[in-house]
C-alpha cells in the first residue's frame, strides 16, 4: 500500500511512515514520511539546540533531584566550584561539580569532582568501606 506525504507530496510506501503514538487515538501512520520528519527534526534541533538542551538538563535536575540547573549553578557558585570533599575544583573532563545524592531517597548531599564522586560510588555508598580504605592507605607497607 501507498501514502501520499503531505510534506513532499510524494505517494510512498507505507513502510516510509512512521506510527504516531498520540494518547487516547489510535495508532496511525504519520502524515509525513520518515525522511522529512528526520529532516525536520535535524533542522529544529539545530536551530533550537541552547533550548532543548537547558530544558533536557532542567528537566534532569528538577525530576532526579528536586533542583533546577540555575539552583545547582548557584550552589556551585557558592562553592567557588571546590569539591565539599577534596576541595579542589572540578577535574576530569567535566568542568562542573556533580550532584552527590543518596541513591536510597535521592536527598542531595552535596557537590563533588568527578573523581571524589565516582570514589563515593565504588564504595556503594558505604562510610564502613572508606574507612577501611583509609587504614590501609594510613598502614606502613
């Protein structure tokens, strides 16, 4: 069977459509083909990419934490960009502090380097595990 895109306005197979997922419709094949959409979505993207990107990571803070990006900017400011562990600046590729939160309850912590933050991570969050680590460390070998 064919379509007619009612973008290009070419008749094309259906396979070159997509299913729309609207809620309380039934599926059905889009009214553009796949290829215009994905050009559309190119050329949006690009166009938009500052917006889409500060609502993805806003939508990241606000959903994982409770916080939006300018809230965890400000803290970050507050900080001077310095580790609440180490009290370095953030390392690694990262030019940011990453948010430190309890995986249990999500409660943010505070604002770590990348290294500190993966660090707290391999422990499983477990201050028993850093503690051992640090008398080994302190032991004379």
């Amino acid at each position: 069977m064919s379509k007619l895109c009612v973008k290009c306005d070419k008749e094309l197979d259906d396979s070159q459509f997509r299913m729309t997922k609207q809620k309380n419709r039934n599926p059905r094949l889009s009214s553009w083909c796949i290829p215009c959409t994905n050009n559309y979505n190119a050329k949006y993207y690009t166009e938009n990419k500052s917006d889409i990107d500060y609502y993805n990571k806003n939508a990241f803070f606000t959903k994982k934490y409770g916080m939006t990006v300018e809230e965890v900017d400000y803290q970050i400011s507050v900080r001077d960009n310095k580790c609440d562990i180490c009290g370095q600046e953030s390392d690694h590729r990262f030019k940011k502090l990453n948010v430190d939160h309890c995986h249990e309850t999500n409660v943010v912590r505070g604002l770590l380097c990348f290294s500190c933050n993966v660090m707290i991570g391999q422990s499983k969050d477990n201050p028993e595990v850093l503690r051992k680590a640090a008398d080994y460390l302190e032991k004379e070998h």
